[in-house]
C-alpha cells in the first residue's frame, strides 16, 4: 500500500495550453487496461530530454536522443510523444530499434509530420518483441479522445506496478504573468535514478528557447527523479520529458541569468519533486517513506554518496521495515559509501529529532525505545552530519518488505 500518497482529484490537474492527451486499449501486455498514449504539441513549442544512464538503454532511449538532437541541429520541433506499458523494447536489438522507428513513422503518417518529430517511449518487460502491430492499430483510438484535461487518463495508462496514478499540476504568476504546469510520472520498482523503470512528463505553457530549457531540464532532473531510490536498479528506459508549450503571455525566457527563468525554474523543480516522492510513496511493497539528508561534506557528490549508500541498503531497508533500530547498519553503510578520508569520529546521526550516534559513537543519552519510536512512524527522516564542509544532499527511499519480493517474483505471471 502506498505510503501517505496524496489524494489526486483529476478536476485539479490543469489543462495546459497547447498540449492535448489521448489514450488506447491496445493489448500490449494485458487486455482491457489502458497501455497506449499519444501526446500532441503545439508547432513552436521547445522540449527536453534526459534519460537513463544503463549502457543497456531501451530502442526508445536512443530514438528519443536521435530526435531530440536533430531539433537541435535545425530539424522540425518535437510535435508528439508516443508511449506504452507492458513492453519496454529493451534488450530486443536491431529488431526493437525497427519497432521504435515503425512506430514514430505510423504517429507521424497520422498526425502529417516527419518521423523526428515524434518521441517513442515504452514501459515494461524487458527482452521481449514489442507487439509493434497492436501499438500502431491502438494509435488512431488514442488520437480520436485526444483533449487538454486527460492528464489523469494519462498518469493511468503509463502505469505498469503501480498501484496510483501520479501526477502533479500548478498555476503560478512570474512577472505578472499566470504559467500553468501539470506533469505525470510513473514508476514503482527498478528504481535507481542515474539520470529510475520511471517515465516523468511534465509540461508548461511558458515560451523557452531550447538551450535554457536544455539547461533547466537537467537542474530539475538533478533535484528530483535524481534524487529517488527504491531498490538501486537503474532502468533501461527511464526517461524525464519537459514541455514547453510558448502559449503562456510571459515573454520568451531567452536567459538563464532572468528573474523569469529561475521563478520557472524553481516551480518546475518543485512539481518534479512531487511527482518524484509520488514514485518512491507507492515503491514496490512500501510501508515507510524516509528522507536521508546527508550535511557537512566538502562536496554535494560526496554526500549523495552517502545519502544513496544509506538508501541502498537493503539491511538498512528491511530493519526499518522491522522498526528495528540495529541502527549500526547505517553507520556501515555511511562508511563503505566510498569516501576515502572520512573522519568518522566527526559524524552525528538523527533519527528525525533523535540524536542517535555522537562524534562516531553511539550518543550516551539515546535510547533504544526511542529511535523505535521513530521507526515505528511511516515518514522518517535520517540525518548524517560530517563535520567536514558546507554541502550537503538529499535522497528519498522506502523500506524493503517481503510485498516487493513478492510483486518481483510474480512481475512476468
């Protein structure tokens, strides 16, 4: 069951200005479930991509990569993005990339473009043929209920083990000016980011130029979908899309250095971020939802190091499963992350407000009853001060229960 996952009530996710939604029932893997979707985009709009770092990537990744840098090499804008669950078109070879491409030039015939200006994305079991013949007989049902306000609709159909749609939306004023953004995401298990198996879509009716959204995209990424862990397994098709659609009246942010870019930038990092806790709240067989902040180390790198050795744990994971505060598994973890020059006879550890560990040894005023106390809650901070520098990282997990063994063993059944 999904921890503490919000209530998302479809009426509340705003339509965006120049992007339409449309759905399919084309049996890709199971009958009678939503499995296709096809968004359309304005002509003028910009989009941005970033993707997983498997080698193992999925035929849409490098399709995806192709197109995106043939718009930045002046080919036509990005008009339509493509997707289905059930099939991920990973590990499928020369014959997966055909697929891809099949499926980018029948959107396009429809929709009278060219091939690059469609996105492929797929979801779903790996090394198995994508059923290329039913995507494509399921395009033409996806674009007939194609309409602004499907945003639920469309959060429903990218799902492959979750259990909740996810999605996030906002109206903001910059500069007088009312920008709206409304976003998706999916993803439930095989999440590791290295930017997780995780899809995000998020789209803004704001007029951007394609290098500011480059760089935006990858700031939001980096303080987001980069920040979640459920099990450490990077996928093979993890892609964070965002869309700017230019039908907002906020003139053209044409700079990074604006007061109107970093406002953007800020609210597309706090929608991403939404839709990204949304991701590990419904993690595979979840029961608690942790926040590791990891302060003082000479570097960010060095903290999210640690942050992600704590939240890879899988001893770490299942004794906060258990509510068993063997609370050394977290001081194993923060000394084998890989920093050579630790100081560990400098580092504090907290449980939310509990000071657990002192100067590298455990606090002579905790008690165990108390970190249990902590543990026994389904949001739980973990804070690990370095006493060796300014920066600092934070990470969002999940434990790990016998539910997550359970839905992987019985994942292909």
């Amino acid at each position: 069951m999904a921890v503490n996952f919000p209530s998302i009530d479809p009426a509340h996710l705003f339509p965006v200005a120049g992007v339409t939604l449309g759905w399919a029932e084309a049996n890709i893997r199971k009958p009678n479930r939503k499995d296709v979707l096809v968004i359309q985009i304005a002509e003028g709009a910009t989009v941005g991509g970033v993707f997983t770092q498997n080698r193992f990537c999925a035929a849409p990744v490098t399709v995806c990569r192709e197109h995106l840098d043939a718009v930045r090499a002046g080919a036509k804008g990005i008009r339509a993005l493509v997707v289905n669950t059930g099939n991920a078109n990973a590990g499928t070879g020369e014959t997966g990339m055909a697929h891809t491409r099949e499926t980018c030039e029948a959107l396009a015939v429809l929709l009278d473009l060219k091939a690059t200006q469609i996105l492929p994305f797929s979801t779903g079991v790996i090394l198995e043929p994508l059923p290329v013949d039913r995507l494509k007989a399921g395009l033409p049902a996806a674009l007939a209920n194609q309409k602004p306000a499907h945003w639920y609709d469309a959060a429903q159909t990218i799902m492959t083990t979750d259990t909740l749609p996810k999605a996030a939306s906002r109206q903001v004023q910059i500069d007088g000016h009312t920008v709206t953004l409304s976003g998706i995401s999916k993803g439930a298990g095989m999440i590791r980011p290295n930017m997780a198996t995780m899809l995000g879509f998020l789209a803004c009716d704001a007029a951007v130029t394609q290098p500011v959204l480059d760089t935006l995209i990858k700031h939001v990424a980096d303080r987001s979908f980069n920040c979640i862990t459920i099990d450490g397994d990077t996928s093979t098709n993890d892609s964070f899309i965002v869309i700017a659609s230019g039908k907002s009246s906020l003139p053209l942010i044409a700079s990074t250095d604006s007061p109107a870019y970093l406002a953007l930038r800020d609210v597309v990092t706090s929608v991403a971020q939404e839709l990204a806790q949304l991701i590990v709240r419904d993690g595979e067989g979840a029961t608690k939802f942790m926040t590791v902040t990891v302060e003082g180390g000479t570097s960010e790198a060095e903290c999210r190091l640690i942050a992600y050795a704590i939240g890879h744990s899988p001893l770490v994971k299942t004794a906060f499963y258990a509510s068993d505060p063997n609370l050394g598994r977290i001081l194993a973890a923060i000394g084998y992350a890989g920093v050579a020059d630790l100081d560990v006879n400098k580092i504090d550890l907290y449980l939310d407000d509990v000071l657990v560990a002192k100067n590298g040894g455990r606090n002579p005023e905790y008690r165990e009853e108390d970190g249990q106390r902590v543990m026994k809650k389904s949001e739980i901070a973990i804070r690990v001060l370095l006493g060796r520098g300014q920066a600092n990282a934070t990470i969002w997990t999940c434990d790990l229960s016998h539910d997550y063994v359970s839905i992987n063993a019985d994942y292909r059944s």
